[in-house]
C-alpha cells in the first residue's frame, strides 16, 4: 500500500506490550467491543456522566494515547 511505502518499525517493537499507549489501544478496542455489544447499557453508563464530562470523552479518548505514546518511558530499563 501506498500509505505505509516509507515506513519502518521502531526499534523496540518487540516490548511494544509494555507501552502504556499500546495496552490503553487495547483497552480501547475491548470497550468498543463492549459498546457495538451491549449499546443500550452504554447509553446508560454515559447518562451516569456529569454534563461537563460527556464532551471531554471523545478529547480524552484522542489526546490520552498521543500523550501516553509521545511521553513513552525507555522500555529497556526496568
């Protein structure tokens, strides 16, 4: 594909388990999976939300993996 011609992979992508961004993407997906599952409770779940709090869900939801990725803790030490 075109989109991914020039790309090459990280050098760390074997411990790529222990980003903090890549088990929050894996959290996504089990919550997605959960709402295309069970989509009335959900619906209940975010009326449960202050109404201040419902228009930063989507914000968090971008914002919070690109920081987790960008801010990325040296994998090798630990």
């Amino acid at each position: 594909m075109i989109l991914f011609k020039n790309q090459t992979m990280v050098d760390e992508w074997k411990s790529a388990y222990k980003w903090a961004s890549v088990r929050l993407a894996v959290l996504a997906g089990m919550i997605a999976t959960y709402i295309a599952t069970y989509p009335d409770q959900f619906a209940q779940i975010v009326e449960h939300l202050p109404t201040w709090a419902k228009p930063l869900v989507p914000i968090v939801t971008v914002a919070l993996p690109i920081y987790l990725r960008l801010t990325q803790k040296d994998s090798t030490k630990a």
